[in-house]
C-alpha cells in the first residue's frame, strides 16, 4: 500500500503543484466536489472586483465599448476552445447548459428533416432527458425521443435517426465514452452528433476536431471553476456556422443589434447563439478562473488526474476491502477525473466525511461521488480522505440518525 510518505514525495515533485496557491481553499479541508462547483481562484476575485469597483462603478454604460463587455462570450470562447480541442471562432459562452442544449438540440433537428428519431441515454443527465423531450415534442414535426441503453446505440441507429445525444463523462459512474468511436459510428449512419462535455471539459483532454463532433455544450462552474451557476459554453463545429440557426434568436445574436431591424439576421459564427445580454460578472468570474488553464496544459492535468484516481481507487481497496462497489472503470480510457463508490448508506457516508472535513458529494439511489481536480488537489490530500473514509467505515458513524434526512442539495 502506498505510504503518505510516498505521497508527500509525490507533492514533491509535481510540476502541477504551485498552482494550489491560486485558489483560495479551506484550510484544513480536502475538497473532492470540483466536479459539482469548482473553487474560488484569486484571479476570479481580481477579475469580478475590478468589473464591481471600476468598470461597472466608473465606466457605467460606457462599459459595454470601453471595457469591451460585448465581445466576452466570443472572447471567453475562444479561450475555452483549446480546452476541448477547438478552433477559435466555434465556441460561445452564454445561458447555462440546458439552455444552450436546447439551442443545439432545436437547430439540430432542422437539419435532419427527413429523420423523425433522436437517441439519447437512458442513464443522461436529467436535465438532458427533460430538454430533449420538450424541444423534440414543439419540433415542426413529429418526432420520437428514444432514451436507450448507451451500449446498445450501433444497433439502435437507424436511417431514421436524426439526432444523437449523449454525455461524454457519466455524471454518476464517471465512465468516460469514446468521443471519436462514437460521433464516427453516428456519422456512419446519417445522423448528428450532440455532446454534452459537462464532466469533460478541464477534466479530460478532448479532440472535437479530430473527432468531427457536430456540437457540444459544456458547464462553466464544474471543472473550471467559474463560480455557482457560471455560464456554459456551446461548440458549433465552423461548417455548420450559418447552416445551424439559434431556435431562440433574440437581438444580440443578431448581425447588427443596434440597427432595431424588426426582422432576424443572425450574426456571422458562433456569435448567432448568443440571445440575450451577457451576464458581465458572472463572465469576468469565468474569465479569471480560465487563467488558471493558460498556465497547464490538458495533458499535464490528465496525467495527474488518472495518478489521483488510481490512487484513491488503491487505498480505498487496501484501507476498506471489500466495503464499497468502485463503479468507475479501471481503464484509463473509460474513466473521467471522478471515482463513484457505490454503498447502500452512501449519503450517510459521504455527510460524516463532510463533517471531518473530506466534501465529497451523493447522487441517489446509492453513489458517493469524489472528483479530482489536479489543479489544486495533493496527493497527500488523497491519501488522507482514504483515511477519514476508512474511519467513518470502521466506526460506522455512517449510520448516524442526523443523515437520515437528506438536505435539499446532496
Ligand atoms: C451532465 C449534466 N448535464 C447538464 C447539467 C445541467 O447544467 P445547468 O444547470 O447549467 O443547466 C448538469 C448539471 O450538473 C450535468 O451534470
């Protein structure tokens, strides 16, 4: 078993290791929960502080020209793009996930009108079973959402499929789909391909370009930490930009907004999906946390990442044999930045490992769920929530009658 003096000198070592300082953590507390709200950085403190005290204080409107507000969702795209293997010009920042899912899944539809199928995943995101239900029953025809077993989508499409939707990190289990077996098999068959990067971006290296992905949509407050209810960001791969139409245009998606035209004329690129007015300080949040990312590359991070996982998954079997179901795949290629312990007194579980200071998070019926952010995590600090799990197991304080109502937020 590995000792915490390995792990110590791990830390040592780690190239990654300084970046720790540009967040602003608890001290005392190891935070496994960057998969659901990332942390603070002090780069998204200066960043928001400087739009509240000087642009949003001293320029007032004139912010919008002066402080270049306008341009930030096509800028904090562009920054976004390397992060998921994408050319600048094909990633816009706005709404929140489901909203730009819907836009995708909406515009998508149009483009396959001969197909009256959409797959998705029985196992998806909930948000994406409810989204693509609704814009797929108000299409301009009749349509069937069909929520399949993922590992049965070769022989569920069909030439009648028009749309694929899946998530590429299962947000339970963690199992990481293959990006590029999967959109070239949905290619194969006529149809579109729609990613949900939510647990992929700054997580896991991404090829969309390789991959020939159509579209694809990622969060803004998981993996890259850019504050509770961040926006998200949409890809729209460049041959579709001005193929792909905005279901929900609205005036800044329009080529001149401050022309009152009364008639839609969608801006060229990216910037066509974009509806409403950016949300200015919730973007300078985002913009400072994607700082951090300027200064690693994906494939540093991912080798840590699978370094963190491997271990947890270790100790975990070496400190608590034979206790939990580890769900998330062994193999490195099927497996995200996040291990899912299954355990029938999960939530019970993972609230005791809050209370000493290990925050981890449960998703119903039975998963504890930690995420491992390499930008900020030791290997120490691994090490020592195994510890504190390996205590909350032996003395069972699990079964603790407090964790017998789950708090709204799990
Ligand atoms: C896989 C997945 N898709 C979609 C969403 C919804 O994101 P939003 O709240 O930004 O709409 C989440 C949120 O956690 C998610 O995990």
């Amino acid at each position: 078993m590995t000792t915490r003096a390995v792990c110590a000198a791990l830390d040592a070592t780690d190239s990654l290791a300084p970046l720790r300082e540009e967040f602003n953590l608890n001290e005392g507390e190891i935070y496994l929960d960057g998969n659901s709200l990332g942390p603070v950085s002090h780069s998204a403190v200066s960043r928001v502080n400087d739009v509240m005290n000087r642009q949003w204080a001293k320029d007032l409107v004139r912010g919008w020209n002066d402080d270049s507000w306008m341009a930030l969702p096509t800028q904090l795209g562009d920054r976004i793009a390397p992060l998921i293997g994408a050319m600048p010009g094909e990633v816009v920042v706005a709404d929140t996930l489901t909203i730009l899912l819907a836009k995708l899944i909406g515009g998508a539809l149009e483009l396959r009108p001969d197909r009256r199928v959409v797959l998705t995943d029985v196992a998806n995101f909930h948000s994406d079973l409810y989204i693509v239900d609704a814009v797929a029953s108000r299409a301009t025809r009749p349509l069937t959402v069909r929520a399949i077993d993922r590992g049965a989508l070769a022989e569920e499409l069909s030439d009648d499929v028009a749309l694929v939707m899946l998530t590429q990190v299962d947000y339970r289990t963690g199992e990481m789909l293959d990006l590029s077996g999967i959109t070239t098999l949905v290619h194969d068959a006529g149809a579109l391909m729609l990613w949900d990067f939510a647990h992929s971006t700054g997580a896991v290296p991404l090829d969309v370009e390789g991959a020939n992905v159509d579209f694809a949509a990622g969060c803004g407050y998981k993996y890259l930490n850019g504050g509770p209810g961040a926006p998200a960001f949409a890809y729209v791969r460049r041959t579709w930009q001005g193929v792909l139409k905005n279901p929900l245009p609205g005036w800044l998606g329009h080529a001149r907004p401050f022309d009152f035209e009364l008639t839609y004329d969608p801006a060229a690129g990216v910037q066509a999906f974009v509806t409403s007015s950016p949300s200015i300080i919730a973007l300078e949040s985002l913009s400072g946390a994607l700082d951090v990312f300027e200064r690693t590359s994906m494939k540093e991070l991912r080798a840590k990442s699978l370094a963190l996982t491997d271990l947890f998954i270790d100790l975990v079997e070496s400190r608590v044999p034979g206790v939990f179901d580890v769900v998330t795949p062994r193999e490195h290629e099927r497996r995200g930045s996040q291990v899912a312990l299954r355990h029938v007194e999960a939530y019970g579980v993972v609230q005791a490992m809050i209370e000493r200071g290990v925050v981890g998070d449960f998703r119903a019926p039975d998963i504890c769920r930690f995420g491992f952010t390499p930008l900020y995590l030791r290997y120490v600090d691994v090490f020592d929530a195994v510890e504190i799990l390996a205590q909350v197991m032996n003395s069972e304080a699990f079964l603790d009658e407090r964790f017998t109502t789950r708090k709204p937020v799990t």
